[in-house]
C-alpha cells in the first residue's frame, strides 16, 4: 500500500508539472497559444520549449537545487525542503527551469574531465573535492 501510494504520488507531481508547463506554453508566457498535442507528441517532446530539472543529463548538478531554493523561498512559500544530499521533501515533489526558445532541445553533459571540474569548482566557489562529490556521475576520470 505504502509503495503504490508513493508511486502514485510521484506520478501526480510529474503529470501536474506537465500540466504546469503547459498552462505556461499556451497562457502565462503565451509563446505556443494555439498548442494541439496528443499523448503521444507529449511524450516526444514535440512542443517549444523545455524544463529541464537538477540532477538530469541535461543538467546533472544537484547543488542548484540549493539557489532554486532560495531564489524562489521553497521552503518558506511551498513547504517543499531538501535535504543533506538535496533531495525533496516531499518525496513526491519536482522542480525544474522553463526555457522557451523554439530552438532549446534536451541533451545529456557528457563525461568532463579534471580542468573543467576545476573551472566549474572556481566559478561556483566550491572547493574541488565537493565539486566532484556532486558530478560523480559525470567524471571522465578517476578520483
């Protein structure tokens, strides 16, 4: 009972932010206005426009969740915290950016190698061991 619940309570968050995203496409920012997809078109990502989230391929950083945070007073305005390791509580939450250029596509940040570690660590004042903590995933090189 406890599994479905939380399963169907991820599924909800996911299919309200595809709602919300929508509302945004044809309404609120009113960049698609006369937008027609079908379930399937959906799922290919057919319309303008994109939201990708922290800890995806396309942006495989999970420490912007701590400005999103911030910037948009999450915690305070919507209940919604991260913890230590920046993952949402509630479980069945998301978060994400809106980008509506007709030419922003998904893609996936492939491996990066220790200068680019070094680089983003600088720009983010991060010191480097934490910077690689957190793009594990995507280091081109050992440890």
């Amino acid at each position: 009972g406890k599994i479905m619940a939380q399963a169907l309570g991820d599924r909800l968050a996911e299919a309200f932010a595809e709602k919300l995203h929508r509302e945004v496409r044809t309404t609120e920012w009113g960049y698609s206005p006369n937008e027609e997809m079908t379930p399937e078109d959906m799922l290919k990502v057919s319309y303008q426009g994109i939201r990708p989230a922290p800890g995806y391929p396309s942006q495989p950083d999970h420490t912007e969740k701590a400005t999103m945070w911030q910037l948009l007073q999450a915690t305070d305005l919507a209940s919604i915290e991260l913890t230590e390791s920046l993952a949402m509580l509630p479980a069945a939450s998301v978060s994400g950016m809106y980008f509506a250029n007709p030419e922003s596509k998904y893609f996936a940040v492939g491996k990066i190698q220790k200068d680019q570690v070094v680089d983003y660590a600088a720009r983010k004042s991060m010191d480097i061991d934490t910077a690689e903590r957190w793009l594990a995933p995507i280091l081109g090189y050992d440890r």
